[in-house]
C-alpha cells in the first residue's frame, strides 16, 4: 500500500466493501441457484470426505458407479475440514469461496498497481468488485474463486521472484503454480504471462537460469503425477476412467472441435456473448479494447514522453495473459462453448487492459485545458465505467433465482426411503442434484438421448439388465425427477409399472407428459418388491 495517498487509500477500503456487499447477496441460498449442477458436484466431493474418509488422495462422492476426470479437489477438502468444526452446511463452502474471492481483490490491486500504477489499480478492483461473474462466481460452491487466488498467487509472486533473484520467492510461485494445476490442469495457461515476465528481463539469458528450469519442474510433476500416474497407480480407489480422459482428444472429439470453430456463431457466443457482455458488462470490454489500443500505440511510440500514462513494458505481461487463455479457449472449445464459468479467468488479463485505459482517461481528466472532445470522451467514460453497477446487478438477479426442482423431488424421495437406501436415477448426462440433496448414495443410468428425443426398445435388453444388476447390488429405488420418462421411454415405464412398486408417478400417461402437468413430481419405484 505504499506510494498511495490516505484519498486512495479510503477509496480502495470503499471499494472492498461494496465488493463484501454484493457477494453476500444470497450467501445463504441453498445450492439450486444458477449452475446447480457444478455447485453440487463439487459440494458432493466435500460431503464424502467429511461423511466416509478424509484421505485427500483418494476423492470420491455417493454416485456408486461414478467415473470421469478428477482434478485434486483441495477446495472440497477444505471445505470438509470446516465440516468437522462447524458441522455439515452448504453455506461454508460459499464463504471459503467468497474469502478467496476477497484475497483475489487485493491481490489482483497489488498486481496491477505494480505493472501500472496505483490509480489504475483502483480501476481495476472496482471492476473485479462489481463485474456480474465476478460477484456470482465469487460466492458459488465452485472451485473456481480458489483457482483465480492460486493464479493471481502464482503471477505476483513469480514476478517478485523474476524481479529480485530470490530463490524463496520462486519456491513460493512454484508451490502456487503446481497448486494451480493440480485443481485445473488447463491452466497451464498462466505460464504465458511468467514465461513474458523471465524472458523480458534475461532474453535468451533465460535459458541459463538454473531456477527458471527448476520452477518449471516443481509447477508440473505435481499435476502429471495426479493426473496421469495415481490412478494406474491406485485404480481400486480412483474414480478416473482413463477412457474419459483420452475421449476429449480423440480423433472423434478433434472432428467436433474443428467442427465448432467453423462456426461463426461459436466465437460470437463465446467472445461477444459470454466474454464481452456477461463477463465484461460490455463496458468493461470497451474499456479492454481501449486498453489494447493504447499498448500497441505505445508500442509504436519512440518519444517517451507522448506514451500513455502508466504504461511499462513490463505491463505486456496482461496481453500475453490473455493470450494463453485464447490458446486454452481453442484447446478446450466445446466447454468453453457450454459453460460461461471456463471463462472466468480471462477476466484478469482484461480487467486490467481495462483499467490501464481508465487511468489514461482519468489523466485526460486531469488536465487543466481540455477540448470540448476530450471533455465529451471523459464523461461518456465515466457514465459507462458507472452504468456497470445496475448492469451487474441486473444480470446477477436472473442467476441469483433459485431452482427448486431437484429439491423437491428429494423431498418426495426422502419420504419412502431412508439414508441408508441406495437409489437408480436415471439421467442422459452425469448430474449430481439428486443425490445430494436428498442425501442417497447409489447409482447412476446414463442414457443418451432420455428426455429430449423418443428412445426406441433398440437397447430395452441392455439398460433393463443394467438396472438389474445395480438391484443386485443393494439398489432399493429406481428414481427420476424428470416427467418426460413415460412419454419419452414408455417401455422403461412399463417396465418398472410390471414389476416392481409404484410410490411416485404410478399413473402417469404418455398424455400426461405432452400436456407437462405441473402436478407431475417425477416417479420414484421400489426394487425391493418384484
């Protein structure tokens, strides 16, 4: 905080506090807001550590037959940990979100106050404090706020390492860097901004750096270990299907990302829609492009006293930043397409373009003779940077919304069954909502294609043996919160109507489900009695 006044100092304390203010905003939810789906997910991980074993190597959660790619889940660990103090609530795993959150404010300040300038530093925590995503994701139970702090950790302190020659403060960046990859292993992508960072200060001197080499090894083994050794190491206890993990680049998988990027409606979605307008609030993206105009005008201009305010040539760094994100973006297109939240880091890179453009506007500002242009420029500056708040807030109530589906139908489940009853929820993709808040463990049916397209007897033989063969495992309930089951597989329905009973959905039509009677809680069977 040195180098600033008490005026900036009390603006920064202001600004923190509006930042507290709106990410308490539906602390308090239950987990059905927006992106359920992931908050529950995550949620179960800590669940099972603080319920069954709290062995950090071995993650698992109450879907039996659960199999995908596991990152290291540190932050569900932690969470678990806090479990055993305070006793089992969702709205810890929200706070350990929102203090992460609250560390990335000062740290991102301290970031860009040390490659800019104080004042662009002010710029930039008033936008990391009311961009929309921002306050949203800041306060979900999502690993994403921790991934944002080890990131930024890993940028300050290896650019204090690069900086000083010190060899602590490389151990320190290497730590938060293997930490960063362990829990997102794309984010491989913040070596771009270091990597800048070494070869701007020692250029092809770089490759004799004995610590630049080993920062590289002690950020990697970690993550290579964890992602592509402990489970052939260990397979009895991982929930890793290595499968999985070479489907997202099979051949099959290239085919349908360079499919994607034909598309012009892919990168509109992902750069206009997600990018510019949910993350950026649009303004925020204007201030970016101003921001990237000024660096490659300063690039250009050889009098240093006509660059732009704040400018360094070590600033670059943001640029490349962004950069390696748009390489992350390109590798992993299809989720990047899917899920706003993969995005969240690019907000870094381009909250602080932004702020540098905003420090210049604000030197315009500054001057004592302007022109009645710069004056106009000036102000619509100020009117957009402050039209950000009820933008933020706006799109903030549509995600704030509570979704009380899965909870309901939990409710019914909990009625006719007991904890230690293990369940079948059938689902086109891996979804965790059931489970968890109706608190049963068992197993999952994935069947492509359920209640979205009519499904054929093509495959009745070999999903009714598979529910067969999970009711020899100890299954007791065969459970689906979704009222398309009769009309979209009816002989599923027929089926279960045949053999086993009926609780929830017994008379249930094909009619029924085209008429979506909201009377309708889903169909909950049990497999104890054939």
């Amino acid at each position: 905080m040195e180098n600033m006044n008490k005026t900036q100092k009390n603006i920064l304390y202001g600004i923190f506090v509006i930042a507290i203010i709106l990410r308490l905003w539906g602390i308090t939810h239950e987990l059905n807001d927006y992106h359920h789906f992931r908050q529950t997910y995550t949620a179960a991980f800590a669940k099972y550590f603080y319920e069954y074993s709290m062995n950090l190597f071995f993650p698992n959660l109450d879907i039996l037959n659960y199999k995908n790619i596991s990152e290291f889940q540190l932050y569900p660990y932690l969470v678990a940990i806090l479990y055993k103090i305070f006793g089992f609530h969702d709205i810890i795993g929200r706070v350990v979100a929102l203090l992460f959150s609250l560390c990335n404010f000062w740290l991102l300040f301290l970031i860009v106050k040390r490659y800019y300038d104080s004042i662009a530093g002010l710029f930039a925590a008033f936008l990391f404090a009311v961009l929309p995503l921002s306050v949203f994701y800041s306060r979900v139970f999502m690993l994403e706020s921790m991934m944002l702090f080890l990131s930024l950790s890993s940028v300050y302190f290896a650019g204090r390492w690069i900086d000083s020659g010190k060899t602590k403060l490389m151990l320190l960046a290497a730590l938060f860097s293997a930490l960063t990859l362990l829990i997102k292993i794309p984010t491989v992508y913040i070596l771009f901004p270091i990597a800048f960072l070494i070869f701007h200060k020692d250029k092809w001197g770089a490759f004799k750096v004995i610590n630049n080499y080993l920062y590289l090894l002690l950020s990697f083994l970690p993550a290579l270990y964890w992602y592509f050794l402990h489970a052939k190491l260990f397979p009895a206890n991982s929930i890793v299907d290595q499968r999985m993990a070479g489907a997202y680049y099979s051949k099959d998988a290239w085919d349908y990302y360079l499919t994607l990027m034909r598309y012009g409606n892919t990168w509109k979605q992902i750069f206009l829609v997600s990018i510019a307008e949910y993350h950026m609030a649009i303004a925020g993206f204007l201030f970016f492009l101003g921001g990237v105009y000024l660096k490659f005008k300063a690039l250009f201009q050889k009098d240093p006293n006509k660059k732009p305010v704040a400018y360094s040539s070590d600033s670059w760094l943001f640029f490349f930043w962004m950069i390696g994100f748009i390489f992350f973006i390109l590798g992993f297109i299809a989720p990047n397409l899917a899920h706003e939240y993969y995005q969240l880091p690019i907000e870094l890179p381009l909250i602080a373009m932004a702020a540098f453009f905003l420090r210049n506007v604000y030197a315009l500002y500054e001057k004592q003779e302007k022109s009645i242009f710069e004056k106009i420029g000036v102000g619509f500056a100020a009117i957009l940077l402050i039209a950000i708040v009820p933008f933020s807030i706006n799109k903030l109530k549509s995600r704030l919304e509570q979704d009380f589906f899965y909870n309901k139908f939990a409710e019914e489940l909990q009625k006719v069954s007991k904890k230690e009853d293990l369940i079948i929820a059938i689902d086109n993709t891996p979804r965790t909502e059931v489970f968890y808040f109706a608190d049963r463990r068992g197993y999952q049916l994935i069947m492509p294609g359920a209640f979205q397209i009519i499904l054929g007897p093509n495959d009745k033989e070999k999903y009714i043996n598979e529910i067969e063969s999970y009711r020899k495992e100890g299954a007791k309930f065969f459970v689906s919160p979704y009222v398309e089951l009769a009309g979209f597989i009816p002989w599923l329905k027929e089926y279960l109507d045949a053999n086993y009973k009926c609780h929830l959905g017994c008379e249930i039509t094909k009619q029924d489900v085209l008429n979506k009677d909201p009377k309708i809680k889903g169909y909950i069977y049990e497999l104890t009695s054939p």
